[in-house]
C-alpha cells in the first residue's frame, strides 16, 4: 500500500500552500488544513504555487482566479489570459463558469503528529 501524500504541518503557517503530490495543500489559518488538485481549470497553472486570501479561498498564482477549497468550485474567474493580466469580464465569466462545473477535486487534509497528511 503507498504511503499517502503529506506535507510537514511547521511548513504550512496560516494562509500558505505547498505541494504535497498530485494536491495542493494549504492552511486558511487557525490549523484549518484543506487538499485540492494542483492544476488550475483556466490554463492549468501549479495551484500549489499559489496563495490563501483573507476570505480562505486558494489564489492561482498565474492570474488569480479565487477557488473555494471546500467545494473546488471557482468562485472569483481569472483576471487575464496567457501574458495579459488585467480586466477581461465576459472572458473571465466563462472560464468562472467552466469552473464551476469541471471543480477541482477535493481531498482531505489532516494533522496526524508532524504532518498534515492527504486522503481522498
């Protein structure tokens, strides 16, 4: 049986990602650890690359779309394409619309002594 994919808890502060397999694992703050898949739904970006926002949502690090790690749904569509980065509305409606029917896929994400370890 494979050993399941973690990450050491001390490198997961409040409002951090870090890459722990296929997930993307990250901590919205007071130890409330979440798992996702790593690849962006707009153009595939590293999401553990990426950040947690005040509102505990995980930011692409590319071009910011904004994904609910309880649900994998984007909630916020990306601001910009390939190189661009700035307004683009209706684009960014229908890839947040995209990215509210392919989600990301959801694990979860527990402490088990020094490691925040993922299941699915």
């Amino acid at each position: 049986m494979p050993e399941p994919d973690s990450v050491p808890a001390a490198d997961l502060p409040p409002r951090t990602v870090r890459r722990a397999g296929g997930w993307a694992v990250g901590n919205r703050g007071d130890d409330e650890y979440f798992a996702v898949s790593r690849r962006c739904r707009h153009q595939l970006a590293d999401l553990a690359e990426g950040s947690v926002d005040a509102d505990g949502c995980l930011v692409c690090p590319w071009h910011q779309s904004r994904y609910d790690v309880r649900t994998g749904e984007m909630v916020d569509g990306p601001r910009g394409f390939l190189g661009y980065h700035g307004p683009a509305p209706g684009y960014s409606g229908l890839v947040r619309l995209v990215g509210s029917i392919a989600r990301l896929r959801v694990g979860q994400a527990v402490r088990r002594g020094d490691d925040v370890v993922v299941t699915d």
